[in-house]
C-alpha cells in the first residue's frame, strides 16, 4: 500500500502521542495499558473525524466544491469536525442534525451544538430519528445547486472508504511508533460507530500483515450486523488503498455488550470508565463514544481477555466536548 498516492490535506502536525498509562494499568492489575492520543488531532478539539477528513476534504476541494453537507446526531463531533475543515478550507457547510432519541435536539445546548454555531454553519436543520439521511442530503444538495453553489456530501461519520483511509494511516502511524518504542501490541480496542475507524484500522493491520487482533466496541450496532459492516467497509478501504487481499471475515471483531438501552444512553460502566480515567490519568474521555468503548475495555479485561503480562492498545477517538453537554450525569 502507497498511500501517498491518494490526494489527502494536513490537519495535524506530526503524530498523535502513544503514550503508556501507568496508573490506569496498575489500578486494574494488568495488562500494561498503553493509549493512542486521537484526541489531540488537529481541528477543533480533535477526534478522529479529523484523519477522515484529510482525505475527504482533498477530494471535495478537487471536484471544485464549496459548500460541503454532512450528517450527524445533535451532539454529533463529526459535524464539529467537518465544519471545523470547511472554515480551515475556505468552504460553506450545512449541516443535517439528526434526533436519534425523541426530544434530544435542543438549539441552546452546550457541548458539540454550541460550536456548530460558533463555528458559523451556514445552516442547521433538525430531522427526527430514521429520517432517509442520505436522500436529505441529496435535497439539501439540489438546493446549493439551485442557488449556483457546488455541493460536496460527506456521508455520516465520514465513513466511506475514502474517509477510512484515515484509519489505515492510522494503523500504520501506530506500527510505526510501536516499532520505535519497542513495543509489541498484543491487542487492539477501538470504537465501532459508523465503522470507518474500526475498518481502517483493520484494512491497515491487516494490510500490513502485522497479526494484531483488533476489537471494536459497537456504540449502536448489534454485533452480526456491525461485524459484517466493518468487514465490507474494510475490504473495499484495502482495495482503494490498492491492496490485492481478502481479510478473512473472522478479523472482524465487534462487541455489542456495552451499548446499554442504546446510542448515547448512558450506562454505569460508561460513568465509571469516565471518572477512572479521569481520576487516573487525567484523560477525559466521552460520554457517547469513548466512555463505552473504555467501559468495554475494563470489561474485558475484568473478564480475563488479556494476559496480565500483555501490551493492550486503546484507540482514544476524542469527543470530549460532549462531555459539557451532560452535566452531572453522576460524572461529578
Ligand atoms: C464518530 C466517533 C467515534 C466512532 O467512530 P466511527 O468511525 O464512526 O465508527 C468514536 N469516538 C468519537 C469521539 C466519535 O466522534
């Protein structure tokens, strides 16, 4: 794989930090835990939709666009994200919110919704949950057109292979790092939302052959599905970054047992996860995404799924501003 060959913008300079975290690693008895810091990508308040859209932005600013449309829930960092790489860009952005639970769009709130508007969106339009996201883009679309715009959509979560390409730089940033540290990573944990993060990852060790297992901690999806999602995303990202494989469908690995009542509901182990790596390690994570995939990785481990004497990675995907639009949610 060349992935030099795929026209990409810089959002951040130089790597994310690998970083170990000693504290944590001891309060929960071993394995050594080690963290990869996404949350210090560059854009505002980073996360990993900034690694999407370097090569999601590359190919809009490419087809001449300037307004760009995207999709997301209504404390969505994706949508912070992608306006945050228009105004950098020079470009317009709309944004389509979507009310995943009945009731939760609240124009005054804090968090992600207040920096759509800091941020200036040109516009911000609520739909309620199971609204056709797409065909409401592609209105959204025909509108810029009509008003002699040039719309490019970028589809929710950025994750499409182009987009998750991202997450194949980020497989390889990650073996090189380790490579320099003298670290050999045992075992992968990520997030497992629209999968674009998940999949890279995997087409990107995969791609390299480098025989870590990876698992990903579905924050919405039921295990089957998001499992054969993440490998049909990951085979076509492999394919785009030209590499001739077949990932054997087993790779594909989601755990769907720390979602709770559903999608940015919170749940116990979620409030826990959060104040453990606050209180350990100073690292905040979300209430929607990373405080899940943290609670998945304590459980795991609680469970006996890593040796003690083993090296396990967490992919820290970012959205800690969310975190200030659910005061106290017993995180205090
Ligand atoms: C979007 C998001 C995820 C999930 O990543 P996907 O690539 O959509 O699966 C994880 N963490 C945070 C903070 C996110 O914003």
């Amino acid at each position: 794989m060349n992935l030099a060959k795929i026209a990409r913008r810089r959002y951040t300079v130089g790597a994310t930090p690998l970083e170990f975290l000693p504290n944590l690693s001891r309060e929960l008895g071993g394995p050594r835990i080690h963290i990869k810091r996404d949350d210090l990508l560059g854009l505002t308040s980073g996360g990993n939709k900034t690694r999407k859209l370097e090569f999601l932005m590359a190919d809009a600013l490419a087809r001449g666009a300037d307004t760009i449309i995207t999709t997301g829930a209504v404390q969505s960092n994706h949508c912070r994200l992608t306006l945050s790489a228009a105004v950098k860009e020079g470009l317009k952005c709309r944004l389509l919110i979507e009310e995943r639970v009945e009731g939760s769009y609240n124009e005054e709130a804090s968090g992600n919704n207040f920096l759509f508007r800091l941020l200036g969106a040109e516009s911000i339009t609520p739909v309620p949950g199971g609204t056709d996201l797409m065909t409401r883009m592609e209105t959204m679309a025909q509108e810029v057109i009509a008003e002699g715009g040039r719309p490019y959509i970028v589809p929710g979560g950025g994750s499409n292979a182009l987009g998750a390409l991202g997450y194949v730089a980020c497989a390889e940033e990650i073996l090189t790092q380790s490579f320099d540290a003298g670290l050999d990573i045992d075992h992968v944990v990520c997030a497992s939302g629209s999968g674009g993060t998940h999949a890279g990852l995997l087409a990107g060790f995969y791609g390299n052959q480098s025989g870590i297992p990876l698992t990903g901690i579905s924050v919405r999806g039921a295990k089957g599905p998001q499992e054969a999602k993440i490998h049909g995303l990951a085979q076509q990202t492999l394919a785009l970054a030209g590499a001739q494989l077949q990932i054997p469908v087993e790779l594909s690995v989601v755990r769907d047992d720390f979602v709770g009542p559903g999608y940015s509901l919170p749940t116990k182990e979620m409030t826990e996860a959060i104040k453990l790596f606050a209180r350990t390690e100073g690292i905040l994570l979300d209430p929607v995404y990373t405080g899940k995939t943290a609670a998945g990785l304590v459980g795991m481990i609680q469970e006996g799924s890593f040796e003690k004497d083993s090296d396990v990675l967490f992919v820290h995907t970012g959205g800690s501003p969310a975190l200030y639009a659910y005061p106290n949610e017993s995180l205090g």
